[in-house]
C-alpha cells in the first residue's frame, strides 16, 4: 500500500498516543510495546505531527471548541532541519492567507511560538455559521522551507464572553428589522493574574510566578523585568496595583526596547531602605538615560500602592493613590511601545490588575480613540437566546468600529 505522507522508518525513543474517534473524542488511547509490573508514569505531549521530505505545504486540523476566542497561540516543534535558516508559515482556515510566519537560524530543532492567532480561528469560526456548541475542525495549512519534522502543540485558547440585552419591541410581525453596533476598544489589556497566560508576558530577568491572584517579581543578578503588549500602542493609560514588599516598583511605558528606548518610573515606599517617599521619571533613547522628574514627595507612600500613568502627545501624568504628582511635557520623547513591571536589583514586588486602556487626544477630555493598531474582533448575535447564532462577524479590525 502507500501512505501520504511518505512512511518513514525512524527509530522512536516514545510511545504513541492516540485519540480514540468517538463521541465526545476525550478519550486517549497509550499504546504501550512493553510489559511491566507495578506503575509507571508517562507524560503525554499532544499534537499534530507533519513530515517535510522537501521545501512544501500540508494541511492537517485541529479540533477545537466552537467560540469566539480572545486569545490563541501555538507552538510550532521542528526537528531534523540541520542547520541554517529556517521559515515556517502557518495559515489558519486554509483560505490562501498567511496567519503567521517565522524566519530564524536554527541547529537541527526548536520550538516556534505563534503570535495571537484569534482573529484568524474567529475568521474561520463565523464561515462555518458561529455555531456555540459542539467543536469545529479547523484545517491549518503548514509551510516549511526544507526537509524536517514539525509539530503543532501547547495550543492555549481563551473563549470569548457573552452578555444577555433585551430589546422591547411592538408585538407584530416584521418584515425587516437592522441592528447597528459601535464597538469600541478602550481596554487594550487587562491583568488580574487569576491564571497565567505565558503568551502575555515576556520574562526579561528575574524570577517570575504567579501565585495567590499576583505577579510575583524577585530580582535576580540585575532588576526583574516583565514586558506585554503592542509596540504599536501610542496613547494611553497604565495603571497597576503594587505591593512594594522591599520598598520598590517599577513601570515602563512606550517601550520598544528593554533599556534601550523606553519609559521607566520608578516608586519607593515609606518603608524602603533607599530612595524612602521617591518618585523618580526617565527616559532612555537608543540606550542614553535622562532623568525627566526625580522629587521625594511630601507624604508617607504605602507599600501597597495604586499607581497610574496617562500618556498623550508629549504630556505624562502620574498619579499616587489618585492623587497626580507628575505633569510633565517631553517634546523630544519616545510617541509609541508596549508596558513592562519590575523591580531593582534582588529586591521583592508584587503586582496585579494590570490595565492599559486607550486614551483621547487630550487627557481628560471626551471620548474616542487615538490609537491606530488594530486588534482582533469577534461579534455574535444570538436572536431568542436559542443556542445559535444569527448573525456574526470577525476581522482584525481598527477601533471603534461601526457594524
């Protein structure tokens, strides 16, 4: 017989997990060429496993639940692609578009983590009716630039919401009836550390945990530093809960490069043994620092502490428990990066309700949007509550958004 893809002959040095093909395919099948006594424990790592002979494409699926979805990543395993440059593309829906792709140097294996993939699943979600319950097989075509192994696994998916409106109407039959949505984006990120969603934040330096609804932050040989967000974001504000446990927390904004082009306000407590009641605000450009506000302020701060920051044009505001200390104009400033938290040195914080939300053209003043990123977006109406839906729309859409 033959096999597509071409059989191979390797020699494996794991086992076979399989998915056993019946309602409600939740069941595993180990299949195990061996005997033994007593208990052993496996770790099963699960996936989707394709075989490049050459420079090519193949599709496979993923079975996943049928939502919308906030958040979805996934990690691409290749191995046995020897050395050199190596691209992958993968393209969720198999409708002829690149989702996401990847070009890097690698010794013969790596592991490969996409970008947000949830404008794309949603795409695909709402061509197949935006059905809510059930699964959906979604075919992803995969490009690999030369001979080699690849694995699709560690997806991490994170449903979208829903939320009941009434709508009173005259009891009469309708031969037409419009509805129109605004949909605007004000929270552009928003953290309580309920779970960690390793996608989220990337670890610079220090040690990082999440435990008790935090983000627990301990230097290590040099700060402990935690980025997230768009490097596109321009106007907006950072606000943070921080638990100051030796005395010291760190924000940065616009950031485009940890220490390199960057914000970085730095807070010291009552109780730190350095800097005690300190504010301090500066600026690194390509690398330079400048101190912009550096002042002891003239009250006792909390370890724990509420601390914001709006950013608009070349205006910053900071404020202290609601209060604003900080109002300052910097013409020559850095207009657009993503946030980070630490702390100094091996010195101990605690952070959570992490919120960046988009700003107007002047703080303080009406509503509206400046930034121009855009951002996945999933809209469904369900007419009757009945479990289905009927009518949907998704794209990665610029805000607001008028439908």
């Amino acid at each position: 017989g033959s096999t597509n893809p071409t059989a191979t002959k390797q020699n494996l040095n794991c086992h076979i997990a399989e998915q056993v093909e019946s309602t409600p395919y939740t069941t595993t099948r180990l299949n195990l060429p061996e005997t033994f006594t007593g208990g052993r424990t496996y770790a099963i790592q699960y996936g989707r496993r394709l075989v490049f002979s050459g420079s090519g494409e193949q599709t496979t699926t993923i079975r996943v639940p049928a939502n919308a979805f906030t958040n979805v990543n996934l990690d691409t395993l290749v191995s046995g692609v020897g050395s050199g440059s190596l691209t992958i593309r993968l393209d969720i829906g198999n409708d002829g578009s690149w989702d996401w792709q990847a070009t890097r140097n690698v010794d013969n294996a790596a592991t490969l983590s996409s970008l947000d993939l949830s404008a794309a699943f949603n795409q695909y979600w709402v061509a197949q009716g935006a059905p809510i319950t059930g699964t959906i097989d979604v075919p992803i075509k995969v490009y690999l630039s030369k001979a080699g192994q690849v694995l699709l696994t560690n997806m991490t998916m994170y449903s979208a919401g829903s939320k009941p409106l009434s709508v009173r109407l005259n009891a009469q039959n309708y031969s037409n009836v419009t509805l129109n949505f605004d949909v605007d984006q004000y929270t552009l990120l928003y953290d309580d550390f309920k779970e960690f969603v390793p996608s989220r934040w990337t670890l610079t330096t220090g040690t990082w945990q999440v435990t008790g609804g935090v983000f627990d932050a301990v230097g290590a040989g040099g700060d402990a530093w935690a980025y997230a967000g768009d490097q596109a974001w321009t106007d907006y504000s950072l606000s943070a809960r921080i638990n100051m446990i030796s005395g010291n927390g760190e924000l940065v904004f616009r950031s485009t490069g940890h220490w390199q082009n960057e914000y970085r306000l730095s807070v010291f407590s009552a109780n730190s043994p350095s800097y005690a009641n300190r504010v301090s605000l500066g600026r690194y450009t390509n690398g330079v620092f400048t101190k912009l506000w550096d002042q002891t302020l003239p009250i006792q701060i909390p370890d724990a502490v509420d601390v914001r920051v709006d950013l608009v044009g070349d205006q910053i505001q900071v404020y202290i428990d609601g209060k604003r200390w900080v109002d300052i104009h910097d013409p020559d400033g850095l207009t657009q990066g993503n946030i980070g938290l630490g702390v100094i040195w091996d010195w101990h914080a605690q952070f959570d309700n992490i919120r960046v939300v988009s700003l107007t053209d002047s703080l303080g003043s009406g509503s509206g949007v400046s930034n121009p990123s855009s951002y996945p977006l999933a809209v469904g109406v369900d007419i009757g509550d009945d479990g289905l839906m009927d009518w949907a729309y998704a794209d990665s859409s610029t805000y607001p958004v008028h439908l």
